[in-house]
C-alpha cells in the first residue's frame, strides 16, 4: 500500500521537508519524532530546516491526529537557550493545539553541572490538529483499592465531607514518564548506538499505543536509528520513516528488518 509516493512500512533516505511535499494532505495519524535540537549532537553534517518541517507536519497530519515532539535545550555559558518553547510556540501558531506538555525524565543521566541541578528531563510536547480522535491512557496499579469513606463536595469552607465510595484498581498514567537511558535502557539494540543520540523504545511505545490504534499511519520524519518505525511495527501500526543521511537511513531499516513483522 502507497500513501503519497511511500509505501509503507519503509525507511527512505530522504530530506524530510522534501519529502513530506510527496505525502498527501491528512494522510498521517500520528508522528513521533526527535528533532536534532540545538546542535547538541553532530547529525553527520546535516542542519535542521526546523520552520519548514513543522509546517509540513501540520499538513500532513489528519484532522484529529497527533505529533509528539521530543526535544530540550542547551545550556551554555550557564544559559538556556529555551528552543524547546521557541519550538512550542511556533506549533502553536501554526494551528496546532499544545494539547499536553510532559516530561521525560532520565533514570540514570549522567549530565551534571557544578552550580546547578543535575538536568534529568526533555520535554515531550503533544500536539493535536484539533480534538485528539484517540486516546488510549495507560494505566498503572493504585496504592489501594476497594471501599473507603471518599471526600466529596468540599467547598471554601475547607470542611471534608465524606461518603462511602469505591477506589479504583488502576489510575491513568501522571504526563511525567521515567525512562532508563542507554544499553538495556534504552534498548538491547547494539547496532542503534551507531547513531549519536537514541530514545527509550518504550517512550515511543507508550506514545504510539496512547495516540494511535492498530492499522494507523505512523511517521517520523527525523527518524534516525529507526526507534519509532521498530516499535510501531511492533505494535501492528504502518509506519513511514523519512532520514536525511544515508548511513542513518541504513541502519534505521537494518534496525527495524531485525523484527518480525507483526500479523494484522
């Protein structure tokens, strides 16, 4: 099956704002991507065309769909250089909603700074073209469950009034996710770490199965060591991958060829 001039389930060793120009308006369900943010890694050369990439996603993207944007911001000379919210906003202009701003938290950073803080987050920014058409929150256990004397009604009178209820057994996920970060963390794929900078497969994971359901279309249009195109296939989802190098593009299609295709 074609979208555009792609088939899909592939990787194409291309630019992705020109490639984007191939796919048809509203053909994309979600994107789950990490741009090459501020210079923070050498991407074998290549510069980022940020403005024309986000316009391009908004384009693509259908009406209900979503793109999750990972990225963060350098700190130099003791200054941030905040392109994440520079980033934000410019989604924002351009008609998407900031439907949820959450963190990446790292487990085990090893960036640390000698007058500050030991930075362990990026920010993963949603953003919908509308009203999101999915939503499959993720679950995890409560504390305790069962019935409990719950508070209800409390007005500014401060007074706790209460009544038998029932607890949940399962609450949806809090939009702070903790992930590991390198060999065994990130992923058990020693060939991914040919590429300088990788996420967690499990964050591209709990945002494909979040955002999009079995069948749908999933892009990255910076898609680097492959992680969104392994895990959507993975996860019985068509996938689109879109990299500029040639060597990355590589290994991306090397990295998701390891998995066995998934029956729909």
């Amino acid at each position: 099956m074609y979208i555009g001039k792609y088939e899909l389930n592939s990787i194409y060793n291309v630019d992705c704002v020109e490639g984007m120009k191939h796919l048809p308006d509203q053909s994309i369900d979600l994107v789950v991507t990490s741009p090459p943010y501020d210079d923070l890694r050498d991407y074998n050369g290549y510069t980022f065309d940020f403005k024309h990439v986000a316009q391009e996603l908004f384009r693509v993207i259908k009406i209900g769909g979503i793109a999750v944007w990972v990225v963060g911001d350098k700190i130099k000379n003791g200054d941030r250089t905040l392109i994440s919210f520079r980033h934000c906003l410019h989604f924002q202009e351009l008609g998407f909603n900031v439907h949820d701003v959450m963190i990446y938290k790292k487990k085990n950073t090893p960036f640390m700074r000698s007058n500050a803080y030991t930075n362990c987050y990026e920010f993963m920014f949603v953003f919908a073209k509308g009203k999101p058409k999915t939503f499959n929150p993720l679950k995890t256990k409560t504390a305790r469950s069962g019935a409990e004397k719950l508070v209800y009604n409390k007005k500014s009178d401060g007074i706790n009034k209460k009544v038998m209820g029932l607890l949940n057994e399962e609450k949806t996920l809090t939009n702070i996710w903790e992930y590991a970060v390198g060999l065994g963390g990130s992923t058990n794929d020693k060939i991914a770490f040919q590429h300088t900078a990788i996420f967690p497969e499990k964050l591209a994971q709990d945002h494909i199965l979040s955002w999009s359901n079995e069948n749908d279309i999933v892009l990255d249009p910076m898609c680097g060591s492959g992680t969104t195109c392994k895990m959507a296939r993975m996860n019985k989802r068509n996938y689109i991958g879109m990299e500029i190098s040639a060597e990355y593009a590589q290994l991306a299609t090397e990295r998701v060829g390891l998995v066995e295709p998934q029956l729909f």
